[in-house]
C-alpha cells in the first residue's frame, strides 16, 4: 500500500472545499470578510498521549477535540483541519485501524462542522505520531485570551474535574472503573465548543495540562493572582468517590478540556444565563487578585501543598 | 528543561504577530481583503528526511524550505507557520541542538520573510519528528495549481536537477563530493519563492518526489500525456559528470524543489523573460499531449524504462 493509495483510500473522503481532494501539496482557504482565523496544533505520540490497544476511533477524536478544545478556549467556530501521521513498522497500524481512525474523524467532522484540508504520511521509526492542525474563525478582535484576567474577576469552570486523570488511571488498572465513564472521559473529551462568551468573560483558556496549572498560566500572563477553593471544584459522582484516595491526582491532573473563565461580577448572570441556554454547566470556584501565582485552599481555608514538583514557579 | 522553558528559549524569539509570544494555545491571524491562504505541511523524520549528525541549523532549513517549496509552486508569498517537535529520550538533541536549530530558522524568517505563529512539544519514543505547517498568501483565485495542465502546453523546469539526489549518496559515502555542493543542495534546498507567474503557466508543481513521479502527477490530475526528453533535462556540471553511473538515481531521485511548469506556447517568452529577471534558469524539457501517464524519452527517441518497481501507474 503506497503512501497515495493510503491517502485516497482513507483520507479523501474527509476532505473538504479547498482541500483539492488532497491531490495537490498545498490547500487553499478563504475567510469571510471581518473574520479572523485561529490556529492551534497537537501533536499525539502513542504511549504519550494514547496507548496502542485505544480504540482508532477514540485516538482519532481524542486528537481532534484537543484542538476543538484549543478553539472552544478562544471562542472560535471550528472550520478546516490539517493531519500529519507518521506510521511505525509493523502490522499494528494496518488499513482496518486506519479505517476506524478515518471513520471517528468524520464522525467528529459531522457534529462539530469542520473538515479536512491538507496535511502529510511519513514512517516512524517507532511509535505512531499524530500531529493535528486545526483552524477556526472568530469574528475580528473577539478572540478569547488567558492574559486578559483581572484584578477582582471570579473564577469559573466549565463542567467537572478530573474524571480524565481518573480515566487514564482506570486504563492503567489502578482504579476500579464499573460504568466505564472515567475511562471515556479520558478517551474521548467534550470540547466547549459553541459558547459565545466574548463580552462576558474577561480571560478564558481550556484545561489541558490540569487546573493548577493552567490557572497559573492565566494569573503569571494577566499579572494576578487567583485563589481556588477546593470546596467549590465541580466533580462528579464517579470521581467524588474516588477522592479521598486520589485527590492529588484529581486536582493536579490534566485532560480534562473543560473551560477556565474569569468574569467581572456584573456580568456573572450573563455567564450563568449563556451557559445554562448551551446546557454546559459552570461553577465559581475562586477568585482573581493582586499579586502573583494560584493558591489552592481546602474546605478549612488552608493552602494545600502538592508533593509534585514542577510547581514552584507558582 | 521543562517544555515551558523549552520553548521560551528556542521558539519565542521566533514568534511573530499573532503568535502571542507562543503564551496561548492557540494564535490568531489575519488576512488582508482579497487574500486567500495557501497551506502545506510537511513531517521530517530523523534518518527517514534528515540524518542525526547533519547540522541541526540545515535540518531546520530543510524542513521550512521543503514547505516554502509548496507555497512557491502555488505562487504563494510566504507569511506564517506553526512548527510541531517531538523529541526523543536522550543526549543527542539537547539544549545546543536546539539553539542551532532554531537560529537555522532564524536565518531562513530573515531571508523569507515570514514567523512562527505555533505549535507543539512533546516526547518520542524514538527518533526526531518534525512538522511544519505553512501559511502563504496569494491574491484570491491566484493559486497556481497541478490540475490545469493543458494539451499543447510545454513542460518546463525552474534550476537544474539531481543535484539533491546525488547529494544524498554523497551523504552515504557512495560517491565523491569534493566540494560539497551535492550534499548542500540535499540539505538546504533553494524554494523558489518570489516568482510570480500567475497568467503565464497553466500548471506549477514542485518536484518533491522527482521528476517523473511529479511529472506523473500534473499529468494524472490534468488529465494529459506529457513527454519528457532526457536531452533536454538541465543537469549542473556536477550532476552531469555522474551521470553515467547514476542516471537513473538522477532521472528518479527527488528533493530537488524545483518548479515543474506546464505553459503555452504564445507565454513561453513571458515565462522566459520573468524567470530571468528573478535570476531563476527556466529550461524546457517536454510537451503536454492528449492522453495518459509521462514518458521520457532518451537521446534516440526511445522511451527509457526504469527498473524501480512502483512507476506501473505511468
């Protein structure tokens, strides 16, 4: 099977206008006047971000809604995608996994509106690399941005905490998962996308790497602070029953792609109100200072320290 | 090294408008009215594209101009691209590595005008894994494309070619290289960026696979024969001194990142007198006829036939 063949027989059929029928090297896009494109990429290495016996179809969207997550974050309207896969040796990877791959790609395609543009099929000496490009339009200058929280904002997340660091926990046999939904969690997020929040929230990114961390990232790059009260993390019934034993894991662990806002206190309704029209849940889970880093506290207001190191700079 | 200093250190100093200094995940960009964008990717592969000990400045070269490649035989003017890296466990691609890779991209933003808007970092299993996507501009409905060759139209190539297969082989010990021009023109390729040859060719390509295998492709998607003749191929003089030995290496070999071009007869000296002024050779090489597949034809008129498996589909 060539490189061509591979392409046509799996690939083509996702593609869509501009993509030429991934028959040229390069793909052409238009934008609508006033519009502007936002551009986010992920790169997935097997036994990194996926593990080899994953379902194709959950590899596949696991892939794209990181990036549709990236886009949701800003508040952008999924729009065209470029892949980029480096297949390892062996017969693992053959044309009935790549078939699964392709069909949860185009399952994603349908529900979130976006399809395939361009992209390119290498070897891999070892492990299969995916690399995901994806681009989406915001009407200009309404683009979200984490570095626009301010002094006074509450914090609000999207969703609940932690049934994906759970769920990968649960595929390492650590953690007895009956229902399967913490294992789906972790295999297959749910990106926000579809919330308008321009004009409500002030700072907005999504939760990839866990919450600590990247409400350092809002507070290091809007120059604040923000305290989080654990008593107010969202979590569900699945995880709450796990937290006890793993609680570090749930409140350090990442994967989650919900969505971290920071809103003035004026428009805390509209937050609600928006979110609640879009069946998303949100909750208040701290608040946004002066001065530097994220302190967590526990139900009695003291700061939790974490064993992990890495967190210093916070 | 966390992947937040990482990135800092190398990659931010490549950062351009829109990028956010490479703080958010995801970047914005905009077009001017008129605009459209062209991309293209590509993913390099360490000892599948580029070799452990080339110099990692070429290796980064080699991966952008591979891509400016693209956006050069759509006649795109370069702008942005987001870069992905996956780097392996291990000594090899440390600190040093990577500041010589990322002034080797310096260079390149310098000369080609364009910045890095994003991407991603992660770990390989095994081996270095680079992808870049690229963004180019071209004047809406402007893209040059390999689907409109026309029957009657001459076949054309910008520079000369082989060099860059030669230079491989060079790279392997397997044939002389006294003053290295073969294995430079393998690793930094010169994309021709800069011509502007929208209404004079019909059809543009970049030869990436070779000449025939690309030659094969204009053809394929034109719906055209084109014939080629080996008389008429430009070689420099370092290719042409091992062109006995290594005819067929030469003739197959690719990399090369030459403009293939497809051209009326009443533009051929249109075509001829804008390469000229943009100091780029433009060499005649074959004709477009009506019907399937390339042929090339040696010096008394026979169709030469290769010995690589693969070529069937011509």
């Amino acid at each position: 099977m060539g490189e061509f063949d591979f392409i046509a027989r799996h690939f083509r059929p996702l593609a869509g206008e501009g993509a030429m029928e991934l028959r040229n090297d390069g793909a052409i896009l238009s934008l609508s006047a006033g519009q502007e494109l936002v551009l986010s990429s992920d790169t997935m290495v097997e036994n990194l971000h996926f593990l080899p016996d994953d379902p194709p179809e959950t590899v596949a969207q696991k892939l794209l809604r990181c990036n549709l997550s990236d886009l949701a974050a800003m508040g952008a309207k999924p729009y065209r995608y470029m892949l980029n896969v480096s297949v390892p040796p062996g017969r693992h990877y053959d044309d009935s996994w790549f078939g699964r791959f392709a069909s949860g790609l185009q399952a994603d395609q349908n529900m979130f509106g976006l399809s395939l543009l361009g992209g390119d099929t290498t070897g891999s000496p070892k492990g299969l690399t995916l690399t995901l490009t994806i681009l989406g339009t915001v009407p200009k200058g309404q683009a979200l941005r984490r570095d626009t929280a301010k002094e006074g904002d509450s914090v609000w997340v999207t969703g609940s905490l932690g049934k994906a660091a759970l769920g990968l926990q649960a595929r390492k046999n650590r953690l007895d998962d009956p229902d399967g939904t913490l294992t789906q969690a972790y295999r297959v997020p749910t990106p926000r996308v579809g919330l308008s929040l321009y004009g409500i929230v002030n700072a907005a990114m999504d939760i990839s790497d866990g919450l600590l961390q990247d409400s350092g990232h809002i507070a290091e790059e809007s120059h604040v602070s923000i305290t989080l009260y654990e008593s107010l993390l969202p979590f569900s019934p699945a995880v709450r029953r796990h937290l006890e034993q793993w609680r570090e894991t749930i409140l350090l662990g990442g994967d989650d792609y919900e969505i971290l806002l920071t809103c003035k206190a004026e428009r805390e309704d509209d937050l609600q109100k928006h979110c609640q029209l879009n069946n998303v849940a949100v909750t208040k889970i701290g608040m946004v200072t002066a001065g530097r880093g994220v302190t967590m506290l526990d139900t009695n207001q003291q700061p939790i320290s974490f064993s992990r190191t890495g967190w210093q700079h916070f």
